[in-house]
C-alpha cells in the first residue's frame, strides 16, 4: 500500500514518522549493504535533518584560478560552472558533491542563500562547507565534513553535475533520494523508493507496538521473537 501521494507528502511522513537510522535498516533487509554515505559526513547542526533527490556535482583541484594554456574552454571560468549548477537546482533537490580534495570548502553562505531561493531542500559535501554562523542563521540543512574557511576560487573548479557520483561505496544518481540526520545520510536509489519507503512506515508503526511491550515489560527476546522488530 502506498501511503503518499506526491513527493512533498512522502517527505512530510518522513520528518514525522521515519528517521535514516530505519530507512537503512530496511535497506539492508533489501540487500541494499552499503547505501550510507561515510561516517565523517555530519550535519553542521545536530538538529538539522535533510530529505530530498540528488543533484550531483562534480568537482575537482586545481591549482590556479586561470591557467596560461588548457584544452578545455570553461577551466578558466572562475569556480568552473559552479553557478551554473547551482542555478540549475530545483525545488526539493540536494546538491550534492564530491571529487575534491580537502584543501578549501565546498559551500558556503551565498550558496546557501541562493538554493533556498530555489526551494532545494539542502547540500551534502564530500569536503568541507565554510560561513558556518551565517548558514546556521539561515537554517539550511548542510552536511559536511566539516568547516574550513579556504575558499575554492583558486583551488578548485565544478566539471560537470547531473552525472552519476560516488562517495565511499555509495553511487548516487540523479534524483536518488537522500536522507540524513545527525546519525548519517542514506542513499535510496529512485527506482526501489517506493518499495523502501512503503516497508519503512510499516517498520516505524511496527516499532511503536514494540516499544509499548518493553514499556509494559516484555523482554526483548520475547518481543523480536513475536513481533520480528528491534
């Protein structure tokens, strides 16, 4: 049984009901194993949650703002076609970016203020993000490895995005959703989304009558063998 209708719905089960913790669960009930970004990768807020499809971005060192000879025509463009991937977010997408080195951030404050413009739903970094007081006044949901304040004008440039990524052992492709809490982000490939999700809400209501039967002081034991939930 499907229990949303449109994308706005399923995310607003999500964020009342589900967390990324049971979403993996049942992913690896699905033989899905490796479907969590890596640990490293948290939100720069613990209260911050994300929830939307996956935007991929591609980036990669450089070692100069502009070089003197190059064989492709947009590397002397300042941040590559940065802007132009950002522009192109879409309402409840997530950029999402990999490929850097740790040497400089890969987001930062005007980013933010331009993708909430865009109603995107936040940004996972597979670096570091930087302007942490003023995105954290802002409120946008950024997950990163944490902050640095180098900026990547001179030192790194965005290639391409809407193009498959991986980050760990995780490939995500555009429109992919992506789930992430304080415990880490999850990636459910789009086409078994409404599979996990459907088994996810029956797994969250399962929990609640599991939860009541340790409450009233049935054992755990008792209670995986009765209700096959812990």
């Amino acid at each position: 049984m499907l229990y949303y209708k449109s994308f706005k719905e399923l995310k607003a089960i999500a964020h009342k009901e589900l967390f990324p913790a049971l979403v993996g669960d049942v992913l690896d009930k699905m033989g899905y194993l490796h479907q969590f970004l890596p640990a490293s990768i948290k939100p720069i807020d613990s209260k911050l949650v994300v929830f939307g499809k996956a935007m991929p971005v591609l980036e990669a060192d450089f070692f100069g703002e502009q070089l003197e000879k190059s064989s492709n025509s947009y590397i002397n463009k300042p941040f590559g076609i940065m802007f132009e991937a950002l522009d192109s977010l879409k309402e409840d997408e997530v950029y999402i970016c990999t490929g850097a080195s740790l040497r400089y951030a890969l987001w930062g404050g005007l980013m933010s203020t331009r993708a909430m413009k865009l109603k995107a739903s936040g940004a996972i970094l597979h670096g570091y993000s930087r302007d942490t007081n003023e995105v954290l006044r802002l409120g946008f949901p950024v997950f990163s490895m944490g902050t640095y304040a180098q900026d990547q004008g001179p030192r790194g440039k965005v290639v391409d995005y809407r193009v498959p990524i991986e980050i760990g052992k995780v490939r995500i492709n555009p429109g992919d959703i992506l789930y992430g809490d304080l415990d880490g982000v999850v990636v459910v490939p789009k086409e078994i989304q409404d599979e996990v999700f459907i088994k996810a809400l029956e797994k969250a209501r399962g929990e609640k009558t599991v939860l009541k039967a340790l409450q009233n002081g049935m054992s755990t034991v008792d209670a995986f063998e009765k209700y096959g939930i812990m």
